[in-house]
C-alpha cells in the first residue's frame, strides 16, 4: 500500500517577525523542515511532496535528497493560498497514484511519528482522518451576549491530516472556493464524515515569535558517537617521513596504500560509524589506483562534508594512539591544529594522548602504530 506525505512549505511567515520564512528559519544546522525529515520515519512513506515556490526549493531544499536519501522526495509549487497549493501538490501524485495521503504543515514539525500512524490507521476504516485537541485553560467570548461553553466543545484542528487519495483529489476539484483554510473541509462539503483522533499538544503550530521560541526549547537533540581504529606495520626500509595527523616526523613511515596516517584513518572511521556509513574501505577503497599514496586530508575533509550535509557538528573528539614511538606528547599541539582547521572545530574540543602496549605484540616490539578515536556528534 502507498502512502504519501504532502508537507506544505510555501507560507512566507509575516507573523513570525522574521524576514526568512519560519519553515526555513535555521536552529544550529537545521530549518524546521530539515528537523521534521530528520526525525520522521521512512518507513511511513513512500513518497513525500514538499510544497514550496521555486526560490525557496532553490535557496533553501537543494540539497534535501542528497541529505535524506531515506526519504523518496519532489517539489511542487506552492500556490497564492493554502488550498492551491494543496491541489498542486495532489496532481503531482497522479502517475504515483497512492491508497492514502496525509497533508501536513512544515510549521508543525514536533509532530509524532506515532501521530502519523495514528491517521493512516484510521484511514483503514474512514475516508478522512483529522486530530485535534482540547485545552485546559478557561474560555471566555467576547460578546454582549451571555455565552457558556465547555472546554470540550471548542476542538482546536491540527495536522497531519488523512484523506483516502482520490476522494481529497476530487473534494479539491469540485470546490468552488478558492481559499479554504482547511482540506477536511472540502471533504465534508461533499458529505462525507471526517473521523476526529485525539491529536498532541507538542504538535503545535508556529506561528508567532514566542511560537519559535517554545520551539527551539523543546525540539529533540540528537546525540550520535562513533568509534575509529586503525593499524598499519612500520617501513624501516623508507626513507619517507612518518604522518600522524597530518603532521610530518622523522620516524620512518608506516606501509599502507594511501600516506597511512592512522590518526586520520581512525577519526574517518569515527565520523562515519556515528552517520551509520560504513568505514573508510567503504568510500575509498585500497584498490583504487586514485588514492595511491594520498594525503589524508582529502580523506578528512570529505567526512566533514558529509557531517555538514546531514546537519551534524561535533561535540568532542578523543583519539588515542598506542605506539612505543614517537613521543605523542611532544607533537599533539600541531596535530590538533590541523585537525581543528579540517572539522571546523576549536582545540579545546579535541583530546590526543599515547600509551605503549607494554612489549607485547606487533606495537609492542615497535613494529606498528596503531590509533582509535571516539567521537560524539549533534544536531544541534
């Protein structure tokens, strides 16, 4: 069964005090859509229409498929009014043709994945699904007249809203209003009920400044760590300086098919483990004639794209090297140098310290060095 996400995007934001439009508006490395896709489930959707002009699919979504390759992503263009953009966005669904599809505003990006569920297993047994939510605050109207109403009478509607495919697509069709502000009421003016869930009180709307605010208060942290190791025999044959870091020492090399600067090698395979992609063979492979002998600052740099492509920074770096020469204590400042200047990060967020192995095996008869990293990274 296919269901399809249409995330609504093209709002300029007026009330929210701010000359970026709220759904791109960024919190550390990510706007609000780029946090909504990073927490939703791929498993949910098989296909997902974000609405939004061309400009802002250019200045801001350039990069959303190469960030969220989980997410199967196109672009639709967002409409004067709500319920036009709606209506593009369901006619690019056509060759797609999905059983279900849920409408959500970008400016609601707490909403749960349970939530989302939550409506397409309703629309199991309904044509239409729309959460809501009571509050527990006192109401008063404003009116000369005496007006008494329960909390529970007045139902404040959110999204996600569901709707069966085809019958959201010819509720939009055969209105004759133009700016309808709510698609379960295009359903319901041709008859058909709209089942009413409990919706989520975290699942509110941003709107205003303080709405933003409240926002970056509560959104979710991530918090990812990675674990590097690597090891290379010495070549005592070499008249090549050894490479640690990217720092040249006189000591004789180690044998590997790139510079084999087993610092870098291991804080790579940190930074991959912690995105969960794979190790450093993965994206460069021994076999490849290109990295024959190459520094391992390209390896370095390319893992740091990756960091910032995903929205991911890092919170601190611990490498380890275990060796009986050289002296590490001597050379660390440098090496942090380098390494802060290739991630981007300040030195003091960087540890490097040195142990022996004793005498024993390959490191300990100074025939290898050896280094791991351990690195913890956020998106925020």
């Amino acid at each position: 069964m296919k269901n399809a996400l249409i995330l609504l995007a093209g709002g300029v934001g007026k009330r929210s005090e701010n000359p970026t439009p709220k759904q791109f508006i960024k919190f550390g490395n990510f706007n609000i859509i780029e946090y909504f896709l990073t927490y939703l489930d791929s498993k949910i959707f098989s296909n997902i229409v974000i609405v939004a002009n061309k400009n802002n699919q250019k200045k801001y979504l350039n990069l959303i498929n190469k960030q969220y390759p989980q997410h199967k992503i196109i672009f639709s263009q967002s409409g004067k009014v709500r319920q036009i953009s709606s209506l593009n966005a369901l006619k690019r669904l056509k060759k797609i043709n999905p059983k279900n599809v849920v409408i959500h505003d970008a400016a609601r990006p707490l909403v749960s994945n349970k939530l989302m569920k939550r409506v397409l297993k309703s629309l199991e047994t309904n044509v239409a699904c729309v959460p809501y939510i009571t509050h527990n605050d006192f109401i008063k109207i404003k009116s000369k007249e005496n007006i008494n109403l329960k909390n529970n009478q007045i139902l404040y509607i959110q999204t996600p809203q569901g709707f069966r495919y085809k019958e959201i697509l010819k509720a939009h069709s055969k209105s004759k209003e133009i700016d309808v502000k709510d698609d379960s009421t295009l359903i319901e003016e041709l008859g058909i009920k709209v089942s009413l869930i409990k919706g989520e009180k975290a699942n509110f709307k941003l709107t205003y400044k303080e709405d933003l605010n409240l926002f970056n208060t509560n959104k979710i942290r991530e918090y990812r760590h990675g674990i590097g190791y690597d090891i290379h025999r010495i070549n005592f044959k070499s008249k090549n300086k050894l490479i640690l870091c990217g720092v040249k020492i006189s000591h004789p090399p180690l044998i590997g098919h790139s510079d084999a600067d087993v610092g870098y090698h291991a804080i790579c395979d940190s930074i991959l483990g912690a995105m969960s992609l794979e190790d450093i063979g993965t994206h460069f492979k021994n076999t490849d004639k290109k990295w024959k002998n190459a520094n391992s600052k390209i390896f370095l740099d390319y893992c740091y794209r990756l960091l910032k492509e995903r929205n991911y920074r890092v919170i601190n770096l611990d490498i380890n090297f275990i060796c009986e020469t050289p002296n590490i204590s001597k050379l660390s400042n440098k090496m942090k140098k380098n390494i802060s200047s290739l991630l981007k990060i300040k030195i003091s967020k960087i540890s490097i310290k040195a142990t022996t192995n004793e005498k024993i095996g390959l490191i300990g008869k100074a025939e290898g060095i050896a280094a791991e990293s351990i690195i913890q990274i956020s998106n925020d």
